[in-house]
C-alpha cells in the first residue's frame, strides 16, 4: 500500500473538519452547499494531482528515451553490437 495516497486523504479530511469548523453549516440548504463545494474542491485537487502524476510520467519516458538512446551509442562507440548483447542473455 502506498503511504502518500493515505496522507493526502488525511490533509483533506484534516481541511474538511476545518472548513466545517469555520463554516458550521447551521441548515440542510448550507449543509449541501457546503458539501458540494467541498467535493468540488477535493475533485480539483485529485485531477490536479492526476496531471501532475502523468506529467512526471511522460518525462520518466522521455528519459527513458535519451538513456536507451546513450546506451546505444555508447555501444556502438565501443564497438559492440546490440544484438550480440541479446544473445549473451
């Protein structure tokens, strides 16, 4: 299980229980008011936190990239063909 999904539920629901402090809704009306933004605050952050994640996975690709594209220079510098390595395994 991964622990940061777990603290970032934390910190909302630590907001939350503040925002209902500072707010105390006192009727259903500001209850559901209340709420709905809420859920529309937490849907923000999630999707923020789903482009951010997607974000720093296209660049692990991009780097990804660039290594394979050293290490096959590199070999073919020093005079190694890629396929001779496959065989080796």
């Amino acid at each position: 299980m991964n622990v940061l999904p777990c603290r970032y539920l934390a910190v909302i629901v630590a907001e939350l229980y503040k925002e209902m402090a500072d707010n105390d809704p006192k009727s259903v009306q500001d209850l559901t008011t209340f709420v709905q933004q809420t859920l529309q605050d937490m849907q923000g952050k999630f999707q923020s936190m789903s482009e951010n994640i997607v974000n720093r996975i296209d660049d692990m690709g991009g780097r990804i990239d660039d290594l394979e594209k050293n290490i096959a220079e590199l070999l073919s510098q020093a005079g190694v063909d890629e396929n001779e390595l496959s065989q080796v395994e």
